[in-house]
C-alpha cells in the first residue's frame, strides 16, 4: 500500500500546484466563478495580493491607542486571552502524568481580561509567559464588534463564490512566540493578514499519513498569578484528542528522535511554504493540514483576520475518509508511550480514525472551548 | 480493504444523492455559479428540466422531411452511421478466436451513407442489423453543422460555470435497440434529449471496482452487402482495450453466471436510474459510469446532442486513480478465459491498470476511430 500513497501524494502536487511547486499567487482578486472553479472546486491554495488594501484596519491597527481606543469605550467589555509557557497553545508538549517522552495535547489558560491589559501582555511576551489573543468562537463578530468597520464582514468573491457567509470570523493577535500546530480544519479558510507576516506549511489532505495523528490525552494550562507560574494538568478522568503528532522544526536536541520517528513526514515531499503578508489573503482550502508561526510589525505583533465558511462534504470528503482507513504500513514507525492509539474507537492499526461529520463537531465542542457556547475549530480527527 | 472502499460506496451515496437516492432534478437551468458549486465541483449529477425547450429542434427534428431536406441540400454529404447486429457498439461481444465464453471489445462498422439513407438505416433496424448515428468526434459540428441553427453551439450557464466552450458536441441518432455499455469519459458531460428518451444507470466513480474493468481484444464488425451478414474480426497483432465487463440487463441465459461472476456489482448498491426526456438535460459528471438505453419517439428514433466539456484534473482525478490501483481482495471473482488482463502494465492483481493522462489520449486514439482524425470518447482504463 506504500506505493499506492506515496504515488497520490506526488500525483495531487504535480495536479493541483504544477510543477514550481509554489502556491499560486494572484495579483488581485479574482471572480468568484474563477475562484470556485480553480482553487475550491479543485480544493488548491492561493494567496490573493491587494486583497485588502482597501481596508481602515491596514493603516489603523498598526498603533496601539487606536485599537486601545476602539476597544475601551466600556471599561468592562473583556477580550479572551490564551496564555502559555511558549506560545504553543493546542499543541503536544510533554505530559505532566507519563514519563519523559511521553506528550498530551495541551491547550492554553484562557483569560477575560480589558482589551488594553491583553495587548500589553501580547506586546511584553517572554519565554515563560506568551500571550495570544486567538479565540476562535467568532470573536471578531463578538468579542471584537467595536472593531468591525475597519473590515469587510465578509470577503465579497468568496461568499458569491461560495453562497453563503461565513459561519465564523476569527481575529488572531499574536507575537513571534505564537505558533499553531499542524492540524486541518473543516472550513473552507480565506485568512487576511493585516499586520506582520504569518509563515504557512500546507500540506494536502491527501498527506494524512504523514501527519501520523494519534490520540493524545487532554490537558489545561493554567497560570498562578501568584507564582507567575504555569502549571500543566491532564484532564481527569482522561479524554483523549485526535492530534498531528509532527513538529516540522523539532528542536535540535529531539531533531534525529524525531526525524526517525516521523519518517513519512521528514523524508517525503516537502510541504508548501508561503508567506502572507499583510493586504494579502491566503485561500486555505478545507482539510488541508497547515502550521502557522508569525513574524510581527514594528510594534512586535500580527494581526490577522480569518473567515471560516462552511465547506461541500462531498466526494472529496469521502475520498479523504477512505484514505484515512488505510493502513499505511511503514516499517519504521516505533511506538512511543504516550503516543497511545484510542484502539476502541477504529479498527485500524494506525490511528486511522475514521472522520465522521457528527464525531468532529462533538470534538470540536469537547477540545478547546470549556468557556465557550461554541467552538469553531475542528481538532483533527 | 473490501470494507474501507464498501464504505466509500456508502458514503458517496448518502453525501453525493442524498437519502432519495435520486438524481437531483432542478425545474430551471441552474445560476453558473450554483451549477459549478453544487454539482460540478461536488461530482454530483442532475437532471435540468426546461432546458432546451426554445430549441427550434425540439419541434422541427421529429419529422423526418425536415432532416433530410436540411442534410441533403449537397448530394455529396455524407454522415458517418454505426452498424452491427444488435445495437451494441464498443461493447463487449463473443470473442470469434476463443472459446464460447470469451469475450472481445467489439467496435461498430462504421459506414459514410449519405443522410436519408442513414434515417433510413435507423428507422428500419431490425434484429441482425441494427444502424446508430453515434459518430463522436465533434460530429455535431461537423457532419451534422447544417443543423447548427437548431439548438444552442453550447450550453451558456455550463460554459459560464466551466470557463470554457465545448472540446466536442456530438449528435446521437438511435432506435430502441441502440444500447451504450458501461463506461466512463474524462469530460464534464451535458447530454440534451431532443426527441424520445434516454434511460441512464449511473454509478460514481467510486464503484470502479465494481466494473470490472478487464483488458479485452479489440474487434471490428464488417459488414458484407454481398451477404447482408457481419463478421466480427479480432485485430491481428491482438491489442488490448480495458473496459467495463459489466452488462447490467443479462439475458435469462446468463444472468446467474454474471451475476455470480460480478457479484460486487449485482451484490452491492444499485445504481442510481434516472430517464431524460426531450427538452431535459443531464449533468453527467467526469468519470461516473454510464450504461445507455433509449425509448424512441413515434418515429421510432431517439435524438439527443452531448456536449464534451474539458474535466479539471484535480484532487478528485487524483483520489480515483489512487483507488483503482487498490485491489479490492474479493473471494467471488473467478476468471473466465477471454477475460484476462495485461498483468504486464499494472503490478496490480485485478487489472488495475494506473489511468495516466498520456495514456487516456493515446488509447483513446486507438480504441475506436481508425476513421477519425481524433477521437473524443475515452475508454474506460
């Protein structure tokens, strides 16, 4: 069966990117029949240049005491802060219960505090204590609305295109510390940066082997006021996450461990790169897996806005769920403790869980948001 | 794997049609837009209503003295026809090299007669010696473009969708006993009734293993004036043509070998039926196969036009060729003389073979139209 896959893998890089093998770059955007037919239809990334220059944010937001301004008119509107040692949150790290080398998929202490009180905590991130505002509940609709002028509520091409408006709208402000974990989302992405970089990995859904998801126990950050210091808990009773297990810059300490732990990933195709810049979108079609990390503005941040609109759970779909059944026998794959497959809930051998529509919304619900109604971001499963 | 790729014949089924297991039918040409994100991107068929009824064909083209007055005007005209016994054109056939039960791909005798002859042919086919206008290398356009007035050069709202004009429009000019067997073409297909019905039996392209797709030896029928008799000839050097081995309607003589012999089609899900009348038009999505049979008008014919549009090799293209060269390991296939493959393309074990684009056009070339400058029907491979 290796060669089966790995034969898709070259095949949906030469179809869907040619052969430069860089994500297509428009220079201005394009119709929405153009859009749908090239890139959702065919399920393939670009980055749209001049997208947003049009945009009160692009100039605006790049000060502090406009956004303190907008965002302080009633001293107790609070914003949702997710605080972390690294500014890794909803990623592996090491599981506080097991032994050394063993992960759990921990997610970030969430905090309400005055918008002006976040920013300060974004701009003075250090080793130890990162902040990132990156709720993903629809917090530009909700928690950011004294913001929404400065935006266009909806990327017009793309809701045509697409025929509906988006199911959420997301504002991300994070440092160079901030960094998102490879995972895919059930949405079809249109993410604009208005401020700084953000540095992208796409890699296709076609790739999920090589993302070697496995089932990782649930912990919580939470930080001390007191001690100023963060402590890492495991959920009890234990809930698992279906997770990528790759980290694509492995320290150089853990880099051969994990080189020859992860060899689908690090001596298979390289993933795309690419990077948006602010007034740019890029178009992150559903399921592709990505990670993101940032470079910040002159005032040490990034500031993004996503639209998550609902995507087709058609053929495509069913494809990807039957590739993810198969069991992709490679014979250099060890397993560690605490990398443990949830075997009750799949017959595979792999962790190859099959991806149900009403399994992934009950994740969703179950892996981020305790304090939300609702959440936005679907774990990969 | 036979339960991983059962599944995805379930899946495609409920995400694709639905819980009706109907062809979706819209009462109105469909909005490029919705036509290109609802049907064509999601691969999923429909059926439009009130499509061409503004087609001065609809009317003109169901008395016989218009046809031939608009065909006949240069004496020296002539149309391609497609003769064999029994209607059966690039099918399956008794292979006249081996034994009883094997099997060859029989192609048509294809004679140049001049246009009332052929409507002739066609209206008085009888058992043993059966005429089809079904030329498909752009005939419309060409044999047939005095008729050009008639109907539509394309379909505006598809062009619109698909960002391209038609590779090829066909017309099909057929009798109760024209029959098209299993296959599939690497065109996004709409096909337009103008007189009579059409009755199709769809399947997604994720049933490939259900096909049966074997190498058979390429033959042609001729026919002998002197005699009034057909001869079948297998090529000689013997070449080879994959196709659906397949036929849906067995007769009560065979019917309990075939479907003991193709049991994952006979066994499993049924194809999705669906008639298309004069003045309707069907979206028949690349790469879904498709089995043909037609109810005549009262002038014992059935017209219909199709329009070829370029496909989009994309994911999709992608995903199906990485499921065919999956073996789908069934414990009920035995093989039949005359159905063997050509292990020597493929290491599959199931005739397999890889659908390479290169290939597609070069075989395409050669099943069908040693007459043609180029021929636009792909075989099944």
């Amino acid at each position: 069966m290796q060669e089966e896959i790995e034969t898709l893998w070259e095949e949906v890089r030469e179809l869907s990117l040619g052969s430069s093998s860089q994500v297509e770059r428009l220079h201005s955007p394009p119709s929405p029949l153009r859009f749908l037919r090239e890139f959702v239809s065919a399920n393939k990334p670009c980055i749209i240049s001049n997208a947003t220059l049009h945009w009160p944010a692009i100039s605006s937001w790049s000060t502090d005491s406009y956004l303190n301004r907008a965002l302080s008119s009633d001293d107790h509107h609070l914003v949702s802060v997710h605080l972390t040692p690294n500014g890794r949150a909803d990623a592996l790290a090491p599981n506080p219960n097991g032994d050394p080398s063993s992960l759990c998929f921990a997610s970030a202490h969430v905090e309400s505090m005055p918008f002006h009180l976040a920013l300060l905590h974004i701009s003075n991130s250090k080793k130890g204590f990162v902040a990132y505002a990156q709720q993903q509940n629809d917090c530009f609709r909700t928690e950011y609305s004294a913001l929404a002028a400065d935006c266009e509520a909806h990327i017009p091409w793309a809701t045509e295109a697409l025929g509906c408006l988006p199911e959420a709208v997301n504002l991300w402000i994070g440092n160079h510390f901030s960094e998102t974990s490879f995972h895919k989302d059930h949405y079809e992405n249109l993410y604009a940066v208005v401020s700084g970089e953000k540095h992208f990995l796409l890699l296709p859904p076609t790739d999920v082997h090589r993302m070697y998801i496995r089932q990782y126990a649930q912990a919580h950050y939470s930080f001390s006021q007191a001690t100023g210091e963060f402590t890492l808990e495991v959920e009890n009773p234990v809930r698992y996450v279906p997770w990528c297990s790759v980290n694509p810059y492995p320290s150089p300490e853990t880099r051969d461990r994990e080189i020859s732990e992860f060899p689908l990933y690090f001596n298979g195709p390289k993933p795309f790169e690419c990077t948006v810049k602010a007034g740019e979108i890029l178009y992150l079609p559903s399921m592709w897996f990505h990670h993101v990390r940032q470079s910040p503005d002159s005032q040490g941040r990034t500031i993004a806005i996503n639209y998550w609109y609902d995507m087709q759970f058609d053929i495509k779909y069913a494809y990807f769920n039957f590739l993810q059944s198969i069991h992709y026998l490679s014979t250099h794959v060890p397993t560690l403790p605490g990398m443990e497959c949830d075997y009750s809930s799949s017959d595979a051998s792999e962790c190859n869980l099959r991806d149900q529509l009403c399994t992934d919304s009950s994740v969703a619900n179950e892996v981020e948001g305790s304090k939300d109604d609702e959440n936005y971001r679907t774990p990969v499963s």
